[in-house]
C-alpha cells in the first residue's frame, strides 16, 4: 500500500479546510492502494516524510513566506531526508492574505533540494476558501492519489 502525505502548517483555520478537503478528495480515490494520512508540520518529522510515497504542503501565507511551523518541519527534516526523496511526487497549496507568491517560492526552494517531482499545479487560496475553492483542492487530492494508485508517479 501506498501512503500519501498531507503536511499542513498554520493555526488551523483557512489551511487547515484546503488540507482536509485535499485529504477527504485523496481518500475518495484511494481504494485499497493508497492510504491518506495527515500530520501537523510540528509532528511531521523525518520517519513521516521518509515513509510516504507522495507529500502535499499546505501552509499559509505569513510575511510573504511559509509559515514558520512548515520551515520547522524542512530544518528538522532536510539533511536526513536530502537524498532519499528524489523524484517522489509533491503537490503545494497556500492559504494566502496577499498573492501566495513568496510562500510557494520558498517551499519550493526548500523540495528543489530534495529533487522532488512536483505533478500538481500549485493551488493558492486568496482569503477565505469558498466552495470552489474547497473543490479544486479535493480534485488535486483525487489526481495526486489515483495517480499513485496505478503507479503514475
């Protein structure tokens, strides 16, 4: 069975919504072949990262920047996982107040360096995720684990 990873950053709130509908659209594909889990950036460490087959980071905007939990998880879990994710896929979703801009930019400095595959086009959410919103994130879960279900990626 294959494991698909949601790490999420933030208070909860607007992140915590897009991360449980990407997870929630994840499970309605998932079937037998792929499990869904969630984690916290603050409980997420290597062993979490290392085990799963797929990753998605969500976090909001703060400062321009990822939130300061997701940034945590990277330091924490960067050099033990440096070589061992090449080429695992990823996806990145942003809860913004501004354009989301920096926040993506700076997560995807951080994977660059672990030569991750990103297979999904990034989603930023401007204020508060409405339904459509909530929908385009559970359809990037459906894509993200039905493609790791018949070995896409």
């Amino acid at each position: 069975m294959k494991t698909l990873l949601v790490v999420w950053a933030g208070q909860g709130g607007r992140t915590l919504q897009l991360a449980e509908a990407f997870a929630g659209g994840a499970r309605e594909c998932a079937g037998d072949e792929v499990r869904v889990e969630m984690r916290h950036a603050l409980e997420a460490g290597p062993d979490e990262l290392l085990a799963a087959d797929a990753l998605l980071f969500a976090t909001p905007e703060k400062f321009g920047y990822m939130a300061g939990g997701l940034k945590d998880c990277f330091e924490r879990c960067f050099y033990p996982c440096e070589h061992a994710l090449a080429g695992r896929p990823f996806g990145v979703l942003v809860s913004a107040g501004n354009d989301g801009s920096g926040a993506v930019s700076s997560v995807r400095r951080i994977v660059t360096g672990w030569r991750m595959n990103e297979v999904l086009p990034v989603q930023v959410v401007c204020g508060e995720p409405d339904e459509a919103a909530l929908e385009a994130a559970r359809e990037a879960g459906r894509t993200l684990s039905a493609g790791l279900g018949v070995g896409l990626w």
